[in-house]
C-alpha cells in the first residue's frame, strides 16, 4: 500500500476532456485553498457492474451463509481456524468468534483473502479513537460504491442532487491544523447520459492563509452536498455563509440533536448521520434523528454483551458488523467498540441510542453507577453543541459545554441537571468554540479511576 505518483489520466481514467479542464480550473481558483494532496477514484470501465449492482442495493438473501464458506477456503485466518477444527464453511454466524480490531492490526493479511489479485489497493487509515490506529486496504469499486449509497440516502429524503457544473458536487469539509486537501472528480456518480461528473473537493476550514477567501470560495462554488463531521459542521454554521446544500451529511462522530436542527434550520435541507467505520464502510444511517437504520449493503448486525453472547432486540450492547462490500477485507463479526440497542420496525433493523465507545459509568452520591447513554440522553435536552462530562476519583463532576449559539440557553441549566441526576455538585465550564474541547474527536465522558 505504498505511495506512488500517478498522472490525472491514471487518477481518473474514464474522466473525459471536459473533466479534466473543469478540474483543473477548479484547483486553479484564484480563492482556492492550498492543495496539499492529489487524489483520484482509480475506478476503469469494467468496475461499472459494481456500481450498477451498489445502484440496486443487494438481492441476494443468503449472502452471510455465502460469506462464511468463502472465508473458509480464501481468507487465511478462517483456513486456519478449519484444518484446526474450530469453525468450517457450514458453521453458523454465531458459532464464529468476533473479530477485534487488535486481530487486524497484529496480523491484517490474515484477513485478506488469497485469491483477490492486489494490484488495485488503495489506503485508507483509521485514526484509533477507539483502539490502535490501523492502515486499511480498500478497493476503488467498493470506496466509489459509497458514493453511490450516498446519492441513494440523500434521494430517499427527496432531494434532488444532480449535477450543476456551476456548483461543487460535494464538499467534504474538515476542521484541523494540518488536513489533506484535493480536488477530485467523482465519475461515480450515477448520472443520465451526457450530464457532466460532479467535482468534489476536501477542504479544511483552517487551511486557508486568508479567511476572505475562504468564504468566497465557499460561497462561490457553493457546494451541493456538505459531508462533515460535528465540529467543523458547528464551525461552518458560524461562518454565516450564503450556502445552498441540498444536503448535509455528518459522520465520524456523534451529531447532537441541536446541531442538527441548526443546521437544517439554516439550510432548510435534509440532515444525514452517517454511522460506519473505515474497516466496514457505512453501516447504518439516520435521517431524522429517529435511529440509525441499517443502510442497503451486505451489512448484518448483532448485538453482544461484554460476554460475547448476542442479546435480545431492544437490549443495548456492543455493535457487531458483519460485511461483505471491500473484496479485500471481508469482516465477519467484528467488534465495533460501540454500543447501541437493534430494533426492527418497518423502516428495516435499527440502531438505537448509538454510542461511540464502551459506555462511561458515573457514580451517584448513592454509590450507584449510571451509564453515560443516559447522559446523553439529558444533556440533549439542553441544546449544547458539544460538551464533555467528566468525573474524578474523589466523585467531583466538571461539565465542560458549548451552547449553540442563539437558542438562549443557559448551560447552568445542563448542569444542574447532570447535578440532580448524580445527586453530586456539578462544575460548569462555558467555551466560546469548540477548540476548547482539544484537537481531534473529543471525547464525551471520561472517568478517573
């Protein structure tokens, strides 16, 4: 998974001549940003019958059974596992261990299957917010099909997102100190025939040496869809800027219920939060807040307790994935590290309360211990932006909370709440931005001790 340096041509090789001069006039912008990376979707003609099938969404029903017969003739830790006798191409789901993420960073290649040619793989990385940080190998097919989901999820809220060669296609927005940024082109993107490929580009709200320019970038290009996470979506709603997305996705981290209804209330658009992992893809997805529904992908879910026995539905423990979308790294049982409950009504199989992390238990005044999902549950009600809780060894509580700004609020209240709940006192610490949370994705909860 080695870096190597490609021409445009090699980057997007079914891109035609106006997509490369739209592209290059797009890293050309006078406001653009400084470019500090170049990347391009890889994706040729023969990937097409993948993202034709991405399109339709999975038709066959037994693709689990599939699965684990094919992991036990192609991937070598599941080989293994049968000329040992532990497990073989008949065994049932439940009667194979979980997979950790400990498991892929001490020995990934056990998990890859053998008779994938890797001629095409791709790095991603994931940032070990919940375990070690681990170099992922992804196919071009299967990182596009995401974007095809991502025109599906953004359909069935009944926006329409086709492409407009006066606007960005899609700004994946970050907010960092040091990020990639690149223009890209996104040849993917399901599209009737003649209609240029939309222009995407991952742009860090810090990375510009100027702020004006920035936003007329911003404002200029407009992006269609804006792909973010809480942090930078709360900063770009500070900017105040002219902006017209048909959408707003959020991932990677919790989207409390106030942002969300700031920004649709800005934008008057339809507000996505997105739930995956780079080692599955996306996972499950929530479109008004209402759970996180299991999106149309070869992806099951089971929910586990701290023993590794499956709960009943409506029973929270950890999130189980089971997936067969990267065709090098099929997963078959792997522990999420966060928790949730899984419900079925008519909308499919639902997470609920999703929670990054083993929950954080709180001890009340009684000696009680109190989850931190019920935490969240009560400072929701609160419109803080973001907010971390945390309790010392000797019992002290300090909340440290950033209320949206124009709601009226008061984070006193927040407090006083969390007090009550604990029968303890409660600290207030009132930032005035969400750098006073720390750099990367903070955490919500934290106890010493």
């Amino acid at each position: 998974m080695g870096a190597a340096t490609l021409t445009d041509a090699e980057r997007w090789p079914t891109l035609d001549d106006d997509g490369h001069a739209r592209l290059a006039a797009l890293r050309g912008h006078a406001d653009a940003p400084p470019w500090v990376h170049a990347t391009g979707d890889r994706l040729t003609a023969a990937d097409e019958p993948v993202l034709a099938a991405a399109e339709r969404g999975p038709t066959d029903t037994d693709w689990v059974e599939a699965l684990i017969a094919r992991a036990h003739a192609d991937v070598p830790a599941y080989r293994r596992a049968q000329r040992e006798g532990r497990s073989g191409p008949g065994s049932a789901l439940s009667e194979l261990p979980p997979v950790t993420r400990r498991h892929l960073v001490d020995d990934l290649a056990s998990y890859v299957p053998v008779d994938v040619p890797l001629d095409r793989v791709l790095e991603g990385s994931s940032s070990g917010s919940t375990g070690a940080a681990l170099r992922v190998p992804l196919h071009p097919a299967s990182v596009a099909a995401d974007l095809v989901l991502l025109q599906r999820l953004v359909a069935s809220t009944g926006a329409v997102w086709e492409p407009d060669p006066r606007r960005l296609g899609l700004a994946n927005v970050v907010d960092q100190r040091v990020a990639f940024t690149y223009a890209s082109a996104m040849t993917a993107f399901r599209r009737a025939a003649g209609l240029p490929a939309p222009l995407m580009a991952r742009l860090n709200l810090s990375g510009w040496p100027d702020p004006a320019s920035r936003d007329r970038f911003l404002t200029g290009l407009d992006p269609q869809v804006l792909s973010t996470s809480t942090l930078p979506l709360m900063r770009l709603l500070g900017l105040d800027l002219d902006l017209h997305p048909v959408a707003v996705v959020s991932g990677a981290t919790d989207l409390p219920a106030s942002v969300r209804a700031a920004a649709a209330a800005r934008w008057g658009c339809p507000v996505i939060d997105l739930y995956g992992l780079r080692e599955t893809g996306p996972v499950a997805a929530s479109l008004d807040g209402g759970g996180h529904v299991l999106v149309p992908r070869r992806v099951h879910v089971e929910i586990l307790d701290a023993s590794g026995q499956t709960v009943p539905d409506g029973s929270r423990g950890e999130v189980v994935v089971t997936v067969d979308e990267n065709p090098y790294l099929p997963l078959l049982r792997y522990r999420t590290g966060d928790h949730a409950a899984l419900v079925r009504d008519a909308r499919g199989a639902v997470l609920v309360g999703l929670e990054g992390r083993a929950p954080v238990l709180f001890r009340a005044a009684d000696g009680t211990l109190r989850p931190s999902i019920d935490a969240t549950q009560l400072l929701q009600a609160y419109g803080l932006a973001a907010y971390h809780l945390h309790q010392g060894a000797d019992g002290s509580v300090h909340l440290r909370a950033l209320p949206l700004r124009g709601l009226g609020l008061d984070p006193r209240a927040a407090a006083d709440a969390v007090a009550r709940w604990l029968g303890r006192p409660v600290g207030l610490t009132v930032l005035d931005d969400v750098g006073g949370l720390g750099p990367g994705k903070p955490r919500r909860f934290s106890v010493d001790g």
